[in-house]
C-alpha cells in the first residue's frame, strides 16, 4: 500500500466520525431537552394531588434504574433476550419460507396474502388469550407472541424482495442456460434474503415490544414481570426505570442490528448518503 492509500485509509474513520456528529449533537440535545422538559414538569406537579404528583424526578428515577441495574437486571434481561430470540429466528424463517412461496406462486398469493394482510392490524395483546389456552402460560406462549409479531411484520418484505426480479432478468438468464433452480438461487433468493434482512431490523422493535406483552401475562421472570411487579407495588420511579430499561435495551439492540446491516449491504448507506 502507498503512502497515499495509507493516509486515505486513515483518514475513514475521521471522516465517517465528523459526518455522523452533527446527528449525534442533536440527538443528545434533543435528549437533553426531554430532560430538562421532564424536570419542570415534575416540579411544576408536586403537591397538585391525585395523579398529578405521580411524577417521579429524573434523579429519583436514575436512582431506581441504578438500584435494578446493580440487582436483578442482568438475569431479567437474559430471560426476556431469551425469549425474543427463539420468536424473532422463528418468525423470521417462517416469513421468508412462506413470502417465498407466497412470491412466487401466483395462485397462492391470491389466496392466502389477504388472510396475512387480514391478520396483521390485529394487535399482539389481542392474540393473549388464544397464546394462553394454545400454548399454556410457559415459554411457548411467550415465544408464539413474539414470533407472530416478528412474522407479521417480515412477510411483506420477503414476498416484496422475491417478486421484485424483473421478468426481463429472469427471461434473460432463462436463455443463457440457467435452470429453475439455478435461477432461484442466484436470482430469486438473494432478493429476498436482502429484503428479508431489512425486515427483520424493522421486526426488532415490534418483537421486543412483544416480549414485554407476553411477560406481563404470565412470566417469574425478564423485564415484563419485573414492571409488572413494581406496579403492583405502586412504586412509580421502578416503574419508570423498568421502562427505561426496556427501551434502552431495544435501542441497543437496533444500533447493533444497524450496524450489521450496512456490513452487509453497504449500498443501501452509499445510497442513502448520495441522497440530497
């Protein structure tokens, strides 16, 4: 490598760190703002009875998410990241099999895309009571929740990214001497799985936000029954730091997810960096 290339390679990360701190300055002024918003609000409600003093502080919350942290947090988080797991694999797979098929077959999309498309408005806490008496109150019906969630929302993806080869390519690689099945996997199965990719980081939050849905049901243990625990006891600031630690840990997760996807499919950054 020359001295240039070397300079150039160098240069990457200053460069790809001083395009991205604009948005971090903001986001973290924007963060600053709910704060500083939320403090005053507390404040401003002290003494006003009711609910209206209901309002823990940011201190008296950060105490309590200090508090869980240095307890049970660890263990609640495995559990619950247990639970999300086994859903969003299998709700992933299930989506990009059947979008396959879906895709593909004329006749069955016809038949069977109304019914998925029937189906996903219905909210996750309304398929509680069937998970229940389906699966009991174990981990499978946890498990189903979040994996239901996580289909509903990748089958639209898979079946968008297998339809998506223009039959001009496909006609194309037909009389250069592919076979069927040489056509699928070098054509139709990327697309896909491309597709399917994108859909199963979209599919993150609507998976982990199940998790805390089906342990607030019945669970001994994750994030869902540690919130549902301290709201029985009407402590409003574990309340709040359960909630913040959900929603941290989700936003972790996605930021982990972001990252891997534009590994994996850098032209979606390069494009959408080229965007005015």
């Amino acid at each position: 490598m020359t001295m240039n290339g070397a300079a150039a390679a160098a240069s990457r990360p200053a460069q790809r760190l001083a395009a991205r701190l604009p948005g971090l300055l903001l986001g973290c002024a924007g963060a600053l703002a709910a704060i500083a918003v939320w403090s005053l609000a507390s404040h401003a409600l002290q003494g006003g009875g009711g609910v209206l003093n209901r309002l823990p502080g940011p201190l008296a919350v950060l105490r309590e998410l200090a508090r869980y942290v240095e307890g049970d947090f660890a263990r609640d988080l495995v559990s619950s990241l247990r639970v999300f797991a086994i859903g969003w694999v299998l709700g992933v797979v299930a989506a990009t099999l059947i979008g396959l098929v879906l895709g593909r077959s004329a006749l069955a999309g016809a038949v069977f895309l109304p019914v998925v498309e029937a189906i996903r408005p219905v909210s996750s806490i309304a398929w509680v009571p069937l998970s229940i008496v389906w699966f009991g109150f174990g981990l499978g019906s946890k498990v189903f929740l979040v994996g239901l969630a996580v289909f509903l929302v990748v089958i639209v993806y898979a079946v968008d990214g297998c339809s998506r080869v223009p039959t001009d390519l496909e006609r194309t690689a037909s009389m250069l001497g592919m076979r069927r099945l040489q056509r699928f996997r070098h054509l139709i199965l990327p697309s896909t799985l491309i597709e399917v990719l994108i859909g199963s980081r979209v599919a993150l939050m609507a998976g982990w936000g199940t998790v805390i849905v089906a342990e607030l049901v019945a669970a001994d243990s994750g994030l869902g029954a540690h919130l549902i625990g301290v709201e029985q006891s009407y402590d409003v600031p574990a309340v709040m730091a359960a909630m913040i630690s959900f929603g941290l840990s989700g936003f972790v997760m996605n930021a982990l997810f972001t990252r891997l996807e534009r590994h994996i499919v850098p032209w979606r950054r390069d494009a959408t960096q080229d965007a005015p």
